[in-house]
C-alpha cells in the first residue's frame, strides 16, 4: 500500500470522530497531554514555533500541543478534506495561523509551502500506520528528517503491534483490546453495528501494524536520534478485559531495553525523534 487508506474520507465518519474517540480510547487525551509537556520541556527557551502535523485528522493533538508551546504557525495535512474542515475550525480559534494541505502525507508538497520551511516540530498520530511498506515508511521518515532544522523534533505516536504474526502474543493483545473496544462501543451506542464493522474491517486489513521496535529501527534509519519514548502496554490476552482496559488511563516511560527484548503490544506508543545537533544518549532510566 503506497497511500493512505479511505475510511476517514467520508464526512459522516469525520463528523463522528470527535464525540466517540476518546470515550472509546481512555488514554486518548493523556497521550497528547504526556506528549506536549515533554515538547515543551525541550523547547522551553524556544518562540515562535511552526508545527506541521501529518494526518492531523480533526486536529486533536495539535490543540493540546497549543496549550504547551508557542506555536505561532501550523500546517494541517490530511487527505480528507471533511476532517481538514474540522481541525481548520478548531485551531483556528486557538489564535494560531493555521494553513491546510489536502494531499497525501507521502507527497512531497506539503514539504514546500512558503512560510513553513524548516518547522521544529512534526507529529504524526495515528495516521503512519496506514502505510504498508516499511520501504515507504523510511522514505518518509527520511523526507521528515531532511525537512526538519538540527534541533527539531519529530513525535510518532502509533498503535503498535506485531501485524506479520497474526499468532504472536502482541497482534493476540491487539486483537482482544479491539474486541474489548467493539463491545464498549456497541453497548454505549458510540457506533451502529454497521458502523462498528466498518471500523474493525477498517483496523484489521487497512491498517497496518508494526512493533514499536520496528519503528524505533526505521527512524534511526533514517537519521534521527531517538531521545526518549512512552506508552500504553497492553497485557496478555488472556488477562485482559473491559473493566481493565477502561481503568487505565496512564502513559508510562519506556525504556529502550524493554522494547526491544519483547514482543508487547502497544495500545499506543510514542518516539521522541531527534534530528540532533550533537550525540545525546538515550534516557535508559528516564
């Protein structure tokens, strides 16, 4: 797959997007929230900054990003025009100048919109893992890298399991924390049925998914310092349910050892990536 998928491309499904997401997702907003504070850590003695964010979708993360950083400049990119509407609208209002590109995040345009060049900050959540090709995932990774100063950041937050071994213990957790979100959804009445499976078909086969070792891997790949991470470890399957699944709303560090020495499941993980000035050793105890 060399672009993106076009579940979100429907106006009904964007307009939805917003009043279930986060009822849906318990660490929707405490993600973004970990994520902005940890950017306004390291661009603390920074202003005036300019953020790009990639398959914006309805503009959540940068909203909370906007509460944290002085960003005076933002580019949505998204190739759904109805979500682009809404996040132009909600931005917006936060005083910031907004600019939108209805392209795909894999096109070169975006990277060449006067007024944007060189921004210290591109985030990408959920939205990378509709690319199906770790070569044209690299190659993105790459453009970014090449796009970004000495200094800026590059923040990828992903659901993250192992999406070639449907039988390995992480797409097992994966694939019950989604069984866990049909039933919450349909017993709240957050979605239809058919709706509900349109999105687990959405999910399932559209997207795809990758360890967070795997991302972490590409990224150096294609330059980047990886300074930190975080995320929403998902248990076994066997011991995972509903009432545990919605009591957890915490992100938690993590450490590149523990990432990389096991197959775990990602509700969400988060990269810190580092186009880097000089060597900085990754926080082992962060």
């Amino acid at each position: 797959m060399t672009q993106e998928e076009t579940y979100f491309t429907g106006k009904d499904t964007a307009l939805a997007y917003d009043s279930y997401i986060d009822v849906s997702i318990p660490h929707y907003w405490p993600a973004f929230h970990l994520a902005a504070r940890t950017l306004s850590k390291m661009f603390a003695d920074k202003r005036d900054l300019r953020c790009v964010d990639l398959g914006t979708g309805t503009g959540n993360f940068l909203q909370v990003i906007l509460e944290f950083l002085p960003v005076v400049q933002c580019l949505l990119v998204d190739h759904s025009e109805p979500m682009l509407a809404i996040a132009s609208e909600k931005l917006r209002r936060s005083g910031c100048t907004v600019a939108t590109k209805a392209v795909s995040f894999l096109s070169d345009s975006w990277t060449k919109i006067p007024g944007f060049e060189q921004s210290e900050i591109v985030l990408a959540s959920l939205a990378l893992d509709h690319i199906h090709s770790d070569e044209a995932l690299l190659s993105l990774f790459r453009k970014i890298y090449r796009f970004l100063p000495a200094g800026g950041c590059f923040v990828l937050a992903e659901k993250c399991a192992n999406g070639k071994d449907r039988e390995s213990p992480s797409w097992k957790s994966f694939l019950r924390m989604i069984q866990i979100r049909e039933g919450h959804m349909l017993k709240n009445g957050l979605k239809t049925p058919s709706e509900t499976e349109r999105w687990k078909q959405h999910i399932l086969t559209e997207d795809y998914l990758r360890p967070l070792a795997c991302l972490w891997t590409l990224a150096e790949k294609a330059g980047f310092l990886v300074h930190s991470a975080a995320g929403v470890p998902l248990p076994d399957h066997d011991f995972l349910d509903e009432a545990h699944y919605y009591s957890k709303s915490s992100v938690s560090p993590l450490m590149k050892t523990s990432i990389f020495s096991s197959d775990q499941a990602y509700d969400l993980g988060i990269l810190f990536c580092i186009k880097q000035k000089t060597a900085v050793p990754f926080p082992e105890n962060a």
